[in-house]
C-alpha cells in the first residue's frame, strides 16, 4: 500500500502544474474610463475599484483620460506599485498618448498601463489623418517573451459615436500604416468602438473593412453587453485581431466582458463612479515551457511511477 501516498504527491504534483499554467496567463484589457482626471482619481473608492481592474492586466489600455499634466495616471501607479498592491511583484509602468479631440473642451487620452517585468514597450505611434478620427489611434508595439505571439501590435480607438462606423472602417487604413512600417501584421484593435445599437446596426458592417475583410476576428461578440446599466444591453467595446497566426496564439473563447459589479461583488452605483462601461478582455497564450512540456513530463512519469513502486506492491 506505500504507492498510494506516492501517486498522491504525482496527482499534486501535477496539478501544481495546472496552477502554474494559470499564473503565466497574459491578459490585455481595455477599459473606458470616462473623464479620468485628477478629480476622480482622488476619490479613493473610485480609484481602488480601477486598481483592482487595472492589475488583473498585462495591459490594460484605459480611454478618455483627461490628465494632460500625469497626475491622475502618477496616481494610479503609486498606487498599482504599492506594495499591497503587488500582487506577485509586479511593476507597472504606463505611456500615454497626447490629448486627442476636435474641441478644447473635450480632449481625451489613451493610456496603456501595463506591466513592465512582463512586457516590453518596444514601439509607439501617432497615427496622424485629423479627418479620419476624433481621436487618432495612438498605437504601440510589445514584446513579451511571456506570450506565444512574442511581439504583436495594439491599436485603440475610443470612437466618436456619431462617426463610429466611418472610423471603425479606417482602422484598417492605421492597420496597413503601421504594419508596414513594423513589418509586423500581429496587430489588435481595442476600445470603444460604439459597434453596438443605434450606432453601429447589423446593415452598417458592410461598410466596415474589418467586418468584410475575413482576416479579421471580432472576440467580443455582438450580443455583449459592455454597459453597466441596466437600461442599455450594447457592445459597444470589442477586442478584434488580425490574422490566423496571431488568432492562433489567443486563447479560444478567452475574449470577454469583466462585469465588475458580479465578478468583484460591488454595487452598481460603486461601478459607476468609475465608468458606465466594463473593461473587455482577452488572454493570449503563454509561452511558458513548463506548461508545454507538462503533457510529455505526464506521459513520462507514469510508466516511470509504475515501474518505481511496482516492487513494493
Ligand atoms: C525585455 O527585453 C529585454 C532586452 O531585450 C529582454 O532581455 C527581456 O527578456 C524582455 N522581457 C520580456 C518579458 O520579454
Ligand atoms: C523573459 O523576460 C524576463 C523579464 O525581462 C527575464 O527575466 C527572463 O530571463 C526572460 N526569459 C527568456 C527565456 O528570455
Ligand atoms: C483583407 O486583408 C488582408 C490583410 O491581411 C489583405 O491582404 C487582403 O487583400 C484583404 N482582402 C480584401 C478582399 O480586401
């Protein structure tokens, strides 16, 4: 009987394994924050609710920032790299775009924060046709040796909602800019797009490149509901990649909507001190050679483990 405690300590052994392939998940985000500014990130509850979003990510691409100065953004990473907030020792860094908008009184940035012992920023780009966005795609490039895809693209687009499908279709314009110029077409799109409701109706997709164009994958599907309140049921945020290759290194069914009212048990009215939208996401694949070689390691020790314990039966 001395093999069953011995079988026992595979079975944990394994499942350690299991648990590790969970820890290596990498995981992108992008989270509307409606007018980010000092102000709202002096409101402690607000701003520990955006924590608590912010370092489940990689990457979490936050829009309508309005902190043209840092110090809302210098706010949150204070926060972020305290040490409570240090969740497996992570240091989280950020880079911002300049403010982007037609009008004085409303200029947005996108921000991406994002964990610099995972990933690296290793490209970053102002995509600059001032007739074709409210806010032009400010589009950066990461390098992790964490993920499958090792390099990949992001472009995020927080969309004007009266213009949401014209810019929805140039995407694929900033799609061929910058992947010529990085040589690299493992590119995603994130954000508020508004590709939901009124705004963005099924008979609009044919106007839409990146609804036509086969080549690109919508992982946020269209019957989402991105909106806190109850009154709205719309995808308006989505996550959408380019590419088999790239589509091959994301999780299958990893793309969803991080409803923080049930997933962290706060009230609406908590939720919405911060946005009157949840953050998408999507998880893409871990290089971690453990985790690839924990089928072989399986296969391995079983007649291993037979052949081990078989004299003391
Ligand atoms: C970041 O880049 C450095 C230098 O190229 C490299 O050594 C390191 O492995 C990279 N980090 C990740 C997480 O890929
Ligand atoms: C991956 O990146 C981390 C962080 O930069 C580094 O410590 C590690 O050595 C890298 N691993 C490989 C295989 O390059
Ligand atoms: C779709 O996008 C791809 C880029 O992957 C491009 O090569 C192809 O020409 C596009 N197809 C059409 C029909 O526009």
């Amino acid at each position: 009987m001395r093999w069953r405690p011995s079988l026992l300590l595979l079975l944990s052994a394994f499942s350690l394994f299991l648990v590790g392939a969970k820890v290596t998940d990498f995981r992108i985000c992008a989270y509307n924050v409606p007018n980010f500014n000092l102000k709202k990130a002096s409101n402690h509850r607000a701003l520990h609710t955006l924590t608590k979003v912010v370092s489940r990510c990689d990457i979490c691409l936050l829009q309508h920032v309005v902190d043209s100065d840092g110090k809302a953004i210098k706010a949150l990473l204070t926060k972020l790299n305290r040490k409570t907030y240090r969740y497996d020792g992570h240091r989280y860094n950020s880079v911002s775009s300049k403010s982007l908008g037609n009008s004085p009184s409303d200029m947005q940035q996108y921000v991406f924060i994002y964990r610099e012992d995972r990933v690296n920023l290793t490209g970053q780009h102002q995509y600059e046709r001032k007739q074709s966005f409210v806010r032009e795609p400010f589009v950066v490039r990461f390098q992790s040796n964490k993920t499958e895809i090792n390099e990949f693209i992001l472009v995020p687009l927080h969309s004007e909602p009266a213009q949401a499908v014209e810019e929805i279709d140039r995407l694929y314009d900033v799609f061929e800019e910058v992947s010529a110029m990085w040589e690299n077409q493992n590119v995603m799109f994130l954000g508020d797009f508004h590709a939901g409701c009124a705004y963005v109706t099924r008979n609009d997709r044919k106007r839409i490149r990146l609804y036509t164009n086969t080549s690109f994958s919508w992982l946020i599907r269209d019957r989402e509901d991105t909106t806190v309140t109850d009154s709205t049921n719309c995808a308006y945020d989505r996550i959408v990649v380019h590419g088999q290759s790239f589509l091959k290194t994301i999780e299958p069914l990893s793309g969803k909507v991080f409803n923080i009212a049930e997933e962290f048990k706060f009230r609406k009215r908590t939720v919405l001190a911060v946005s009157d939208h949840f953050p998408v996401e999507v998880i893409l694949k871990s290089s971690s050679l453990l985790l690839q070689a924990t089928p072989l390691l399986l296969l391995l020790s079983v007649p291993a483990a037979v052949q081990f314990f078989l004299p003391a039966l």
